[in-house]
C-alpha cells in the first residue's frame, strides 16, 4: 500500500493570503478579525468577521476570467495555485489520469445567486446571466482546479458542512494510500460572508456578537464565549504518493497517517452534548494510523467558540485520552482566524503542518476566564514550543459530520 504525503500548502484567508504571512500571525496570536466593511451592517445584530483582505482577483486571473469565478472559487484556485508552485509540480509532467482533485464548499456561491436574484426582481428574467449556476454549484472550485491544472483523474467536491477540509484531506489521501492517484489537490474554500448568511446565523443566535471588541470575540473554549465569529477563505495542499514524491525528490511536510468519519445522528445544527461523533472519528483515524491516544502530541481542535460545541468537544477528548488529556496541548485556530466555514479544515491542516515542522503550538486566544468545564490545556495565549511528532485535527460540520485527520512529521 502507498503512504500519502504533503508535499504543497496553499491559503487564502483573514491572517494573510499566502502560508508564512498565515503562519508568522497565527503564532504570534494576532485576530483576523474586524469590522465588516464589504456591506452596511447598521441594521443587522452582528457586525464582525473575519474577511479576506488584499486579494486582487482581475490582477490574479485577469479581468475575463475573475468575472466567472465566484469569490469561493477565486479563493480556491489561488490557494490550489500557490500549493502547486509550493510542491514543485508541473502539471504537464504528470500522469494527468492519475492527478485528482478533492475541493469542497460548504454554501458555493452564494453572492453570485443572491446578485443574480436581484438583476431577475429588477430588470427580468432575461437579464439573468447564464453563467449564474456554473458559478454557483459548490462543485465548481474542484472542477475549475480541475480544468487549470489538467487533472483527468477522480475530481469532486465534498459537501459535509464545516467538515469540508478535512473530509476533503482525508478521502484523498485514501484514494492515494490504494494507489488509485499519485497526486491530489485536497481542502476546502467558502466565501459566505453576506448579508443573508449573517443575518440567519445571528437570528440563530449562533453568532458573538462583541462589536466593539472584534478580536477578542472569538474565544473558544473561555466561559465567556458566546459564539463563532464567522470567516472565509481557502485551505488546499497537494498530497502526493511518498513513491512518486522521492522519485523527483520533493520536499515532504507531512504524512497523512489516519483519517475518521462519523455521524452525530443527533440534530440538524447542535452537536451531540456528549461529543460521541467526535469521539468515534477521533478513534477511527487514531485506528487507521495504528496508533494509541498517547501518540498524539497535538490537537487541533474545532473549537467554535460555541457552548455546546467547545464543551462536548472537550467532552470527546476525555473520553478518548482518560486521565492523560490533561496533558495533551489542544490549540484552537478560529481563535483567530474566525469560523472559515468549509475552508476551516483546509487551513488548519496547514497550521498543523507548520507546527510540526518548527515545532510551535500557535496559541488560544481571548483565554481570560477559565471555563471549570472546559479544563483541558489549550495553549493559553501565547505560543509554545514543542517537541511535535503526531497531530491530530479536528472537524465537526451541522448535521452532525465529523471528520479527523492524523498528520505525522516526516524527517528532512
């Protein structure tokens, strides 16, 4: 059997737009987070998020093809663009039926439908762009990585909420390790950051809602924690087999070890409170990298920043770790990055990546009042350095998805 390896990073998201920009503020625990300036929020209860900032799409792609892309898909292909150059891989040397692309997004484009919705109410159905559902159907960053690149091999979009990256990562580096591809773009992308989707979040009360104090309401895990902070971007790596990787003599990451799937079979939006999805996909991947909890030197966590969610998380931890789980460093990104939705997974395995290799913990952030229930170590504001082998990251999405990875630091 083949092992599946990292090989290239790409990200688009609110702490930088390229993995060392990401990466130096992420550990530094800077917050992505500000004030939504993209539309007027002066009647809507929420007011933050984590946005995208300096993406010039017409001078990335030009002016023809910028206008076809939704912002999802734009945020997609850049990261896919800047994963390739970062592995070293030139599409015309490679078996183009052996080249696959597992891309995903949680909500598609959802500004282009409600753009085009308001050109049919104001000027007519003829009016209405054809390209409204090419650009929409949340396959279409896959495909568009797919037509760029030329990869003939196994491409789709995995659909399973705020799970995306990691469902995404996993299943391909599955298809490689049956040796059924050699090389396979893998992460998610979401740019939902719109009026509607604000404004049903914050009515499900799902959303902090500190307006006046945007970096620090994000706060998983802390007892003043009052919700996820929503954010968008994209999170893609290049996986390659470790046979076709040695072969050109590529720079390898990363391993990816173990990947487990679960459902919640609970309810639509809240997590199960006992954490038992999180907890049976935590162990499946831990079964499928041959390895015990106390492997694990590291945990990504989901970390929302919601109650139930944090705390049936830590819940899930326990359960799997015992009386060790103390003892293992949890850190949670959204912290500061926000909830990137479908692209979260994505990007978090690229943290996790630059954390095995430099061996730092980014930090939790906004840790100012210790939860009793929430009483794991979860890296309290600053960085730490760490002697780091095995990670662990998790990803839970509504409707009870759960999807974790296990990544191993592979020597230079």
């Amino acid at each position: 059997m083949e092992r599946a390896v990292i090989t290239g990073m790409g990200i688009v998201s609110p702490l930088g737009n390229e993995v060392e920009a990401f990466w130096r503020r992420l550990r530094s625990g800077e917050s992505g987070v500000s004030l939504i300036d993209t539309f007027d929020t002066s009647r809507f209860k929420v007011k933050i998020a984590g946005l995208v900032r300096d993406f010039d799409a017409e001078g990335r792609f030009g002016r023809k093809d910028a206008r076809r892309m939704d912002r999802f898909t734009q945020f997609a292909v850049a990261a896919a663009e800047q994963a390739m150059e970062d592995a070293g891989l030139r599409p015309d040397k490679l078996d183009k039926e052996r080249f696959g692309v597992y891309v995903g997004s949680g909500i598609g484009g959802l500004q282009t439908l409600l753009d085009q919705d308001g050109v049919l109410r104001e000027r007519g159905p003829d009016r209405v762009s054809p390209t409204l559902v090419p650009m929409m159907i949340a396959n279409m960053a896959s495909a568009t990585i797919s037509i760029r690149f030329g990869a003939l091999g196994p491409t789709m979009s995995p659909v399973t909420a705020c799970s995306i990256g990691n469902t995404s990562i996993g299943e391909a580096s599955r298809l490689i390790r049956l040796g059924l591809a050699d090389v396979v773009i893998a992460g998610g992308a979401e740019a939902a950051i719109t009026e509607i989707s604000l404004a049903s979040f914050a009515n499900a009360t799902s959303l902090a809602n500190r307006n006046d104090e945007p970096e620090k309401a994000s706060r998983p895990f802390d007892a003043q924690r009052s919700g996820f902070v929503m954010a968008e971007g994209a999170g893609v790596v290049v996986l390659e087999s470790l046979s076709h990787a040695r072969r050109r003599n590529a720079r390898i990451y990363a391993e990816a070890i173990g990947y487990g799937a679960s459902s919640d079979a609970y309810h639509m939006v809240a997590t199960h409170p006992e954490g038992t999805g999180a907890y049976l996909a935590m162990r499946a991947a831990l079964r499928e990298a041959n390895l015990e909890p106390g492997d694990v030197d590291v945990i990504s966590a989901h970390a929302t920043g919601t109650d139930v969610g944090d705390l049936s998380e830590t819940l899930a931890i326990k359960r799997l770790f015992g009386p060790s789980a103390a003892n293992v460093p949890v850190t949670a990104n959204k912290s500061m990055t926000g909830h990137m939705l479908g692209a979260a997974g994505g990007a978090e395995a690229i943290a996790l990546v630059k954390s095995l290799r430099e061996g730092v913990i980014p930090p939790t952030i906004n840790q100012e009042f210790p939860d009793p229930e929430c009483d794991l170590d979860y890296v309290p504001n600053e960085a730490r350095e760490a002697k780091l082998e095995v990670a662990m990251s998790n990803s839970f999405g509504f409707g009870g998805h759960n999807a974790v990875i296990v990544l191993r630091r592979m020597a230079d």
